[in-house]
C-alpha cells in the first residue's frame, strides 16, 4: 500500500465526470488499498476519501467506520469500500462540523440528512446495501458528493458558501 498525494481544491479531477467500476481488476484493488492507506496516513488523516481526491476520476469511496458501527458489509482492512455507490434513501436532518481532505484546514456546518441508505459493489465487486446513520452516514455523502463533483461547502447558503471559498483561497 502506498500513501498517494491529495488532491486540492481547485483541480479540475475533483470536478470531472467520474467513470464507473465495470470489473474489479488488481489495478482497483491496488488502488482501493492505497486509498485505505492515504485516507488514515496521508498528509492530513481523515475518515473517508473519494477517488477524485487522489486524481483518479473513478467512481470508489472509503470509510472509516466509527468504532461504535455494527456490520461488517464491505469492510477491507478495517474500512468500508464502495464501487459505484448510490444513495437510494435518506430521512432525518442533523447539521455537523465538516472539513474535506481537499480543502485542509476549513470547515464549516452542515446540514445532512441522518439516516440513509446506500447500495453499490464492494471490493469484491459483490453487490451491497447498507442501511447507516450518524457519522458513517454523513462519511458516505460526503464522499458520494465527490463522486459528483461537490463539496461541503455546496450544501451551504450562497453567502456562507463565499465565506468558505475565500477561506479556501487563502490556505
């Protein structure tokens, strides 16, 4: 497993259509571990990572489940992966302190729902569907959004929204 380099805020990857995962193939496989061990060892660890924030416009996410998780659908090594995720469901409304790998350093509230439901492959490319709430649900929108060419900061009001990008420009 290596360590790769985060993409920033601002490379046009993180805003790129992303391609499907037709067929698992030892490149993704390689490729899902690196970002195992990018999400909990890169420059700044955090608790999910999207393909397009390594470069990759490919449609993968990573979790890091919190310990408190029941399950162990699509578990690798401790974290949870997911090919071609789709939210199918979602209810509820919480706002939460977030931050982004991609924008180091700024954060801000944000409102998700709570409770959701997502489906998509593993990495054995085996079909799943995981019904989550709390922080594993907010993990897996927000790294679904990446997926989308969204941000956090999307989810914010348009004045806040500024606030954000002008911190972002700053760092």
């Amino acid at each position: 497993m290596a360590v790769l380099p985060t993409t920033k805020h601002g490379n046009p990857v993180l805003t790129a259509r992303v391609e499907p995962i037709e067929g698992v193939t030892d490149e993704i496989l390689t490729l899902v571990d690196d970002m195992i061990d990018t999400m909990r060892n890169g420059e700044t660890p955090g608790v999910g990572l999207a393909a397009p924030q390594i470069g990759r416009a490919l449609s993968i996410i990573v979790a890091e489940p919190p310990p408190d998780h029941e399950g162990t659908e699509a578990v690798h090594n401790g974290a949870v992966v997911l090919m071609n995720p789709e939210i199918v469901y979602s209810k509820g409304h919480t706002i939460i302190e977030e931050g982004c790998l991609s924008c180091p350093g700024v954060t801000a509230e944000v409102g998700r729902p709570s409770h959701i439901v997502i489906k998509g492959l593993d990495r054995d490319g085996n079909a799943v569907k995981l019904e989550v709430e709390g922080a594993l649900a907010r993990i897996f929108q927000h790294e679904v959004d990446h997926l989308h060419g969204k941000f956090f900061f999307d989810h914010l009001n348009p004045i806040k929204r500024q606030l954000v990008k002008a911190r972002i420009r700053r760092t």
